[in-house]
C-alpha cells in the first residue's frame, strides 16, 4: 500500500508477491493494483467477492473500497462510484486518508451536471447518499445559492458532508469569487512579520503560506513584498514608513502586540490589517486588528455555557502565561455575559493538582473550563470528575484527530479553527499547507488566509459590515472596523475528534 500510495507499481507488485497466494490479502492488493493501472475488469472481479471478508483490517476494507470507486469512476457509473466513497469514510482512520477520499467523493460530484446529479437521486435509496447528492444540487443554484445551503443544513443537521456546506456560500463558484476578490486590490501589497526572530519564524512561514495561498486562489496578480521584522517596537515606525515608501498600497501585520501597540498610538494612511488584537480601545483610521484572539474563544465559551444554563464555573489554569491569560480572558467574558464570578482552581504544582478533586467537590460546580494546552490538560484531566461538564479552548486540541494521547480527554468539548477540524472543506488551500504541523501552525495558516480575504473585504467596502465563512472561523467585519471570529465545536471521543457544529 505505501508503494501505491508513491504510484510505484513495480514495488507494490515485488510486496505483493511476497504474500502467501492463499491470503485475502494477494487478491486485495492485485485489484488495488489493477485500479492503479485503470484496469476496471480485474478490479471488479477481485474485489467485488472480498466486500463481504470481515477479517479484513479497517485499512484494508477503506483500500478496496477506494479502488472499486476508482474503477466505478472510471467506468461512467457516478452513483456506485459514490456509494463506494462513502463506505471508504466509514472504515478510514487517517487524517490524510479521510481528506483525501472527502475530497475526491466532492470533486466527483462537483463534476456532475444537475441533470446527471437528479438522475442519480431518483435511482438512490440512501438517506446519507441522497444528502451529498443534495448538497452538490444545491451548490449549482443560480439564485439563492446560500439559501439552499441553508435549508440543506438544516434538513441534513448531522450529515458527515456538513462541514464543507458551511463553506459552500463563499466558495460554491471559486473562479467568480476570485474575479471579485482581484478586482478590490489594486496595488503592492506588505507584509510584515517577524521573520528575523526564531521563535517566532515558524508562525511567520504559516501565515505568508496561508496569505498567499489565498491571494493565488482568488487569482490576485498584485505584488507580495515581505519585510521581515526583530518584533521591536522601536524599530516598527521606519519599518512601515520603508513599506510605505516603496510604493505600498496595503499592509498586513505586524504581529506581535509591542508592535502594533505602536501602530496604534499614531496616524495610518493606508489600509492596514494588524495580525494581533491590542490592547488599545481607540485605534488610528485605516487600522483594523485581527488575530487568533483567546478573548474570542472565551466569549464563545461563555456563550455556550449560559446557553446551557450553568452557573456555577470552575476555570481550571496552569503557571504558563497563556493558560494564565486564558483563565483571565473567560473571567471577563462570563462575568460580562452573565454578572457571575467564576472560580479559579490555580494547579502550578503537583501538590495543587493533588487536591482538585476536593476543590471540585467542595462547592457545588457546573461546568469546568480548562484554560491550557493538550499537554497540560492531559496531566490535569485524570484529577476531574468526569461527570462535570467540561470545556476547553483551541490550544487543547493538538490537531490530530486520531491521537491515542487524546484518550484521556474523551467527553471534553472545546472550540477549534474549521480548517484544522476540517481541511477537506477547504481544497484549494492544502497543497500550501500540506508541509505544516498539526495543531498551531495550522491555525497560523488559517490566519494568514483569512487576512487576505479581510483585506479585500476592506478594500471593497471599507464602511460597511461584512461576514466571511473563513478558515480560521466565521469572521464578522463590522461597519466600524471591528473583527470578531467565531469558531467551531468539537468534541474528544473514544473514536477520536467529532464536529459537533461549525460556524
């Protein structure tokens, strides 16, 4: 399998040699390997008989039924071909593998024309068949295209097709929506990062890799000029000026808060779209702030939780300053929210961590908030009542779907980017970002995307209100210039990450 998955067919040949003729196996590979060379005929005749082998590995079973589709395909018979994805989904354990067929089974029927695609759901008797097909129906409206994908969500609420139908409104026809997105720059654009500090060049690289992959997919021409910055506040001022000088039209960053705390203190001439959300109330004209803000997660986490009438809230922190700025940020926003004081439960050390569960049980507790990282919320869980609700913020969630660490985690609900829980609802962005990490790098990347998008909404209405179904989460531009974002729900099982709803 991983000579074929190199489209080696000689080495996956020599493997399948070495396998006893007598084993299920020989006959699983000799069919991949006939799908492989586009032979339909011996793929039918020695995979068909081995659907119903139940001592196949789920890898195996994904395998064969990812070769039929081939040959199906192949044989201009969308509707088997379809129906042989689906059963692929079911037995894939892999990020990569699971991307892949999810976007292979939506390429074949974005392919289809709304006749064919009726014809196949009057001859399907499958309810979750006929919710893909219906989707696929729906993206090829000509007028009220987003309220059908509208009605669609609501009539298939759970459908494992949900997560690229929330994307559909925005991207349902990408070459008019990059004529569009083209059309409202005009001009060299700067980006400022800080690439001349290392620890912080792997997040720079993410968010230039997210930025122009967004600018190539709306097919923007305009020039990308990278200046890198040491995040020194004192060095920011003739670093945008140089910007400025060479004839830039807009700016996007900087990054760190120093940086755009200075910004922010003086006059911007141009359009400018600062990767981080400062402090300051009052910002210049011209400057709008944008970032993968926990201020944000927090007001979605307090959401949630007075939606689901808790009132008593433990929020659970570590010593790292992000776990202590995270218990901070929900501090604020349940209190804003609701008039209610949330608990805090400080485990800097073992022997705090030793008496949490007394701490949990000494006083009546709702809901848990752990304000930390997967590492952190891994050490911590163990010491919680499982039976207490439990939230936690993005930093929770590693980016692996499939994690065995995650085990521990099984029951936690907690708020992620749309693009690291679902990468397949956003095609055109993966090849840029196939070489990141999961997790944080991903996320810089979805920002890095969503800074174009928002620029260009910018530069097309500068005063007037605006939604964009990003990567990094539904991100609503108001007429005054503010940027909100709001994420997806997830939650840890013992099969692995479940989207629960999308933005």
């Amino acid at each position: 399998m991983d000579c074929l998955k190199k489209s080696d067919l000689a080495c996956a040949e020599l493997a399948a040699a070495s396998i006893p003729s007598q084993s299920p196996y020989t006959k699983l590979l000799a069919g991949n390997i006939a799908a492989a060379k586009g032979d339909s005929d011996t793929t039918f005749r020695l995979l068909l008989p081995l659907q119903v082998n139940a001592d196949l590995s789920p890898p195996a079973i994904a395998s064969l039924h990812t070769s039929l589709a081939q040959a199906y395909e192949a044989q201009g018979d969308p509707l088997r071909a379809l129906d042989q994805r689906m059963r692929a989904q079911a037995h894939l354990t892999d990020p990569t593998g699971l991307l892949a067929n999810q976007s292979a089974l939506w390429k074949l029927l974005s392919g289809l024309s709304r006749d064919e695609l009726i014809e196949m759901r009057g001859e399907s008797g499958n309810s979750f068949t006929q919710g893909w097909i219906d989707l696929a129906l729906a993206s090829q409206r000509e007028a009220a295209r987003e309220q059908a994908i509208a009605d669609w969500l609501k009539l298939y609420p759970d459908h494992p097709a949900a997560s690229i139908a929330a994307t559909l409104p925005a991207s349902a026809i990408p070459d008019a929506a990059a004529a569009t997105t083209s059309n409202t720059l005009s001009g060299p654009i700067a980006l400022i990062l800080p690439l001349g500090v290392e620890a912080f060049y792997p997040a720079s690289d993410a968010i230039e890799r997210g930025f122009v992959a967004a600018q190539s997919a709306a097919n923007d021409k305009n020039e990308v000029r990278m200046y890198a910055t040491r995040a020194d506040e004192n060095e920011i001022a003739a670093i945008y000026q140089n910007a400025l000088s060479e004839g830039a039209r807009y700016v996007v960053g900087p990054v760190t808060d120093a940086e755009v705390g200075y910004l922010a203190g003086n006059d911007i001439s141009i359009p400018t779209l600062a990767l981080n959300q400062s402090e300051h109330v009052e910002k210049p004209a011209n400057l709008y702030t944008f970032g993968l803000s926990v201020h944000d997660e927090a007001s979605q986490l307090a959401s949630m939780a007075q939606a689901q009438g808790m009132q008593n809230v433990l929020v659970i922190a570590t010593a790292s300053g992000l776990s202590r700025l995270m218990a901070e940020a929900f501090h604020n926003a349940w209190s804003a929210e609701t008039g209610l004081t949330a608990r805090l439960s400080d485990v800097a050390d073992d022997t705090a961590l030793a008496e949490l569960r007394n701490t949990i049980t000494a006083q009546p507790t709702d809901l848990i908030i752990i304000a930390a990282d997967f590492e952190e919320a891994r050490r911590i869980r163990p010491y919680l009542d499982i039976a207490t609700p439990t939230f936690g913020f993005s930093h929770i969630y590693s980016g692996l779907p499939y994690d065995p660490a995650n085990a521990v985690l099984s029951g936690i609900r907690f708020i992620e980017t749309p693009w690291v829980l679902q990468p397949a609802a956003f095609t055109q962005y993966q090849p840029a970002s196939k070489d990141l990490p999961p997790g944080e790098m991903q996320r810089w990347f979805a920002l890095g995307a969503d800074a174009y998008r928002i620029l260009s909404a910018i530069a097309q209405n500068p005063t007037e209100s605006s939604t964009i179904n990003g990567l990094s989460g539904r991100i609503h531009l108001s007429a005054t210039g503010e940027i909100t974002r709001k994420l997806a729900v997830a939650r840890f099982g013992v099969d692995g990450v479940t989207v629960e709803t999308l933005p």
